[in-house]
C-alpha cells in the first residue's frame, strides 16, 4: 500500500491563538497510522498567523474524513477550504 500526503491550512479564530501550542497538538488529533510531516507558520492578514500542516499516512479508504474530523476537533481553529493538496 502507498502512502499520501495531505496539506491543510489551519486558520486561528483568533490573532491571539499560539501557533506553536497548535502545531504541538496536531499529531494528537490524527488517525494512529498517520504522522505529522511537517509544518510552517505563514502571516496571513490581520495580524493572523495560518498554520499549515502536511499529514502523511497510508493510500486508504476514510483517512482524509479522519484527518479532517481530527483537525476540526483542535479549538479555535477552522479549515477553510478543506484538504489543500494531495499527493
């Protein structure tokens, strides 16, 4: 079985909201068999500061709907738009 790459961007509700403490936490949020691949704070506008994350975990049926439930789960923090990219 191959393995995908998911990218998100995680939008703070909140200028006020720690990137870092988000970043920290994601890995919590996901499914057992996916994995953090990396991540990278972007300014966006308004003093907010965009998170985006790369998820890495196996080709299989219902990984993006259980990144996402997990992503969705972290408070504070929307996800506009969905899944980014794929690979």
């Amino acid at each position: 079985m191959g393995e995908v790459a998911l990218k998100y961007r995680l939008m703070p509700e909140s200028p006020v909201i720690d990137t870092v403490a988000v970043a920290a936490a994601v890995p919590s949020t996901l499914p057992v068999d996916a994995q953090l691949g990396a991540h990278e704070a972007q300014p966006f506008a308004f003093g907010l500061i965009a998170l985006e994350v790369l998820v890495i975990g196996p080709d299989r049926a219902g990984l993006v709907d259980e990144v996402e439930d997990g992503l969705a789960s972290l408070e504070g923090i929307q996800i506009p738009g969905g899944l980014l990219g794929a690979r």
